[in-house]
C-alpha cells in the first residue's frame, strides 16, 4: 500500500478533536495547482509506511488522538485503503476521507460500511473544466455521483474548494453551485503558491481576502453555510 507519509497531528479536519494525517500516493488528476505534487511524480523520493507498522503507531497515540484523516493524493485508487480504514476503526478512532470524488463506487462502500465519519469533497473548477485538470477527459457524472451521495447521505461532510485564480471565478462558483444546491456546508479556502505543481501556478497571486468573501457571496446563493479557511 503506497502509504507515503505520516504527520504528527492537526486540529482543522475534525474541529475541536486532534487527528493524525495519512498520506495516499497517485492520483487520477493532476491539477496544476496541486499542494502535493511529490504524492503524484516524485513518489520514489518518499519512503513508503507498511500498514502494520502505521497502525501499530496510531495505536500507541489513541490516548491523545481522536481520529485519522486519510488524504492524498487520491486515497480512494488504492485497494488497500478500505481495510486499513476498519482497522482504524477497530482502535475506536474516527475517520475522515479528503477525495476529488471521482471514484463514487469506493466512496458508497465506505459510507455504507461505515468506516468514514467525515468527509471532505474537494471541488476544483466548474465540471466543464476538469478536462483542463489532467491529460485524458475527467467523468463528470463520478463527481456529480458523489456529490448526490453525501448529499442523501447522513455522513458529516464538507464540499471544499481553493479559490485558484484562473480557476475560481464567480462563473465557477455559479455553476458549481448548481450541482451543490443543498448541500450541508461548503468551504472557500485561500490557494497556497509555493509547492503548486506547475510554475505558473506557483507565480500567481492568491486572491486578496476581500475577493474570497465575494465568491463566497456567490456560493451563499447555493449552499446555507459558507464559511472560510486560510484568510
């Protein structure tokens, strides 16, 4: 299982709770303002965490930890990941899935079998723009699936999206919103330049604080609970 890190622990996944971090390599998109492109092309530079040895260490913190989050990368390619959840869960730990959402069959196993009690969708662009994401066209309806799963669904989620410029415009949001219209909350969060996959995403200017707030103006319209990260 390519397992390719494991950080100590973080207060923003599970709010009020602390969660240790677990990292998936490989992806099935490949955004050019991705924050962790070493998890797609630079994979051997990363030692990998046999499974045991993972779990044999969070057992050692369930003291002082509440939960896991899986992330990535993509965690929901990866076979391995569903047993490694109910192992998780067997040390009485919470989960929490970050995924692009592109794989709606993993992601309705997990919620039926109940081994995520969180879930982060991360929305990157309007749908139409997912081709602009990878190097083969992107299945829109696995992102609208998933999105309707949660969305039915009685799983704790968020819907997520980095205000990219260039990716993220009042446009983007709008259409966007249509597919998300209901959903339980919706995150704006501010983009992070520095470890982007492509220069000219590491050049660019993050949206002032101002500008974010506008989108999320715009996201109200679709979704009752709007708030944001990073600003």
């Amino acid at each position: 299982m390519p397992i390719k890190g494991y950080q100590g622990t973080s207060l923003l996944d599970f709010p009020g709770r602390i969660a240790s971090l677990v990292f998936f390599s490989g992806c099935n998109l490949s955004c050019p303002f991705c924050h962790n492109p070493d998890l797609l092309f630079d994979v051997d530079r990363l030692p990998d965490i046999p499974p045991d040895e993972l779990i044999a260490e969070l057992q050692t913190r369930r003291n002082f930890i509440d939960g896991v989050v899986v992330t990535g990368g993509e965690p929901t390619l990866d076979p391995e990941l569903e047993p490694f959840l109910r192992q998780v869960k067997e040390l009485g730990l919470l989960t929490k899935l970050d995924t692009n959402g592109l794989a709606p069959l993993v992601l309705e196993r997990l919620l039926g079998d109940e081994l995520v009690d969180f879930v982060a969708l991360d929305l990157k662009t309007s749908p139409e723009r997912y081709g602009e994401l990878h190097n083969h066209p992107v299945g829109l309806a696995s992102l609208e699936r998933s999105i309707q799963l949660l969305l039915s669904g009685t799983i704790p989620y968020e819907l997520r999206t980095t205000c990219v410029p260039g990716y993220i415009a009042e446009q983007d949001i709008h259409r966007l919103g249509q597919r998300a219209a209901g959903a339980e909350r919706w995150v704006l969060q501010q983009f992070v330049a520095g470890h982007a996959l492509r220069e000219e995403c590491r050049n660019l200017l993050p949206y002032p604080v101002e500008r974010i707030r506008q989108l999320g103006a715009v996201a109200a319209e679709y979704v009752a609970d709007v708030s944001f990260r990073g600003i």
